[in-house]
C-alpha cells in the first residue's frame, strides 16, 4: 500500500505544482464540484496504478503474509 500512497502523492503534487503555474486570476478553485473531484481522484488512482511494478507488489504481498 505504500508505493500506490507514494505514487499518489507524488502525482498529486505535480498536478499542483502544473496548476499553480498558470496565471489566470479568474480562476477560483473553491468552485470545483464534487463530481469533479472525484474524477480528478480516478484518475489520479488510475495513474499511480500504472506505476507499480511487479517487484513492489511481490514485496507488499511477502511482507502481509506471515511467515
């Protein structure tokens, strides 16, 4: 579950780092709905399942499984 936290974290920041650039003063983030969010979250999932590798699954799944 931490490398998918990781990845996600990671993907969200560069998202906020990409949105911060623009200039556009008329923006106002407060009016984002929440059908919005929650396919902004999707996506982002989407993204940072694409990320895992195999070797970061074997890890999560030897270290759940007791010995």
């Amino acid at each position: 579950m931490v490398p998918f936290k990781r990845h996600l974290r990671n993907i969200w920041l560069q998202e906020e780092l990409t949105e911060g650039d623009h200039d556009d003063e008329n923006i106002d983030l407060m009016t984002v709905t929440a059908q919005q969010k929650r396919l902004a979250m999707v996506q982002r999932a989407i993204k940072a399942w694409v990320l895992i590798t195999p070797q970061e699954i074997r890890r999560s799944f030897a270290k759940a499984i007791p010995q």
